[in-house]
C-alpha cells in the first residue's frame, strides 16, 4: 500500500522534473520543421507526456489506496 502511494508521487516529481527538458526538446524540433501538420503532431507530444504522467500517478495511488481498504 505504502509503496504504490510512495510509488505516485515518485512518479510525480520525475515527471515535473522532466517536463521541461521534453519541452526544451519539443522546441528544438520545430525550429527545423516547415510543415503545419507536423508542427502540429509535435505541440501534442508534451501533452501525452503530461498525461501519461497524470494517470501513471493516480493509477498507482488508486491502488494503493484500494489495498488498503479505503477505496
């Protein structure tokens, strides 16, 4: 139990720590692209990476939460 909300907020703090470099990342990307649709594609990479941390976090902290009886 413990360790799946230890475990979320872990993945938390990582994935806010990151988050900039993917943006940095992101960026230097689209300084070289021309097309509209790619430059598009690239702007949601930083949003499913957000995503993917959110639902990472509360998908561990959910079951922490429900071994342990309070959910």
């Amino acid at each position: 139990m413990l360790s799946n909300l230890l475990g979320g907020f872990i993945v938390i703090l990582i994935g806010v720590q990151l988050l900039p470099i993917v943006a940095q990342q992101v960026s230097a990307a689209k300084d070289n692209i021309t097309s509209s649709t790619v430059d598009n594609l690239l702007d949601l990479i930083t949003i499913f990476y957000t995503l993917g941390i959110v639902t990472s976090s509360i998908s561990l902290t959910v079951s922490g939460l429900r071994q342990s009886g309070l959910v």
